[in-house]
C-alpha cells in the first residue's frame, strides 16, 4: 500500500476518544445494577453520575411540569429509551418508581406552598398537578405523616429555626 492510500484509510477511523460504544454496567456493590448498559466513551469507567446523566432530561421535565399531568411515555422518550428500559433503569437508579419519585416531588412543592403563602389546601392541590382534593389530601398524608390542613398549623406554631448564629 503507498503511503497516499495509507493516509487516506488513518484520516477516515474516528478518533478513539469519539468513538462510542456499548458497554455492560458493572458498578461498585452500593450501587448495583444488574444487565443493561449505557453508551459511554471506551475506557473510561461508568460511575453513578453517568446514569444520573442518562435519566437527566426525565429528571428535569418532572421538575418543571409537575404541577401537570405526566406520561411516562413523554418521560421515557425524552431519554431516548423503551418505556420498560426507562422505568427499571429509573427503579434501579432512584430506587423509587418515577410516578412514586414525581409523587414525593408534589408533595414536597405542596408543604413549601403550604408553609409559605396563605393559599387554601385546594389552590396548592391544583398547583402542585392533583386534580381533586381528596386525592391530594391522601398522598399527602402517605407521604408527610398528616393531612396538609393539620402539617400547616404544625408549621404555623412551631418556633422559626435559626440556621446560623
């Protein structure tokens, strides 16, 4: 071969550094994730952040349309996986299933609304995507121990806590 046809075949192959692979998960035993994969740059070791970075845009869609209702399906595409991929690798990641983790996100919203403005139960309901009250009034009370009207005047009479001296 001369050396104008070597050239050539060394400009055409990828840089190794671009070039992306699937690899099998295998991380450390606090983290275990059994089978699967995720495409990552050869010989570089895949470390929680990088699954986190497979499930970040999920992550912030239900950060910023919770207060709506939510599809896993719209969750799942917007990672680019199969609606059973996203829900075991998001299981296995979070340890929460997505509708119980966009749950917990509500909730938490609902007693900062509920701490912080004078709105009644139902407008916090609404803004937090339950679309009846007694619904809210029951995840509520799942999650938090109590009924929202009951955590209010919890938070309403306890003393305001000092962060820093």
């Amino acid at each position: 071969m001369s050396n104008d046809k070597q050239s050539k075949t060394m400009q055409k192959q990828p840089k190794a550094a671009y070039r992306l692979e699937y690899a099998p998960i295998s991380l450390a035993e606090d983290f275990p994730i059994a089978g699967g994969g995720i495409y990552r740059q050869p010989d570089k070791p895949i470390t929680r952040l990088h699954i986190h970075d497979c499930l970040a845009p999920a992550l912030h869609y239900m950060a910023t349309h919770y207060m709506e209702p939510v599809r896993m399906a719209v969750l799942a595409k917007s990672c680019f996986m199969s609606l059973s991929n996203f829900r075991r690798l998001f299981n296995q990641t979070i340890k929460k299933t997505p509708f119980k983790y966009l749950t917990h996100m509500r909730i938490q919203m609902a007693a900062v609304l509920l701490a912080d403005t004078d709105k009644t139960v139902l407008e916090i309901s609404l803004a937090t995507g339950y679309t009846t009250l007694s619904s809210f009034n029951r995840q509520f009370k799942a999650v938090m121990g109590v009924p929202p009207r009951v955590w209010r005047s919890q938070i309403a009479h306890s003393p305001p806590k000092v962060l820093c001296a």
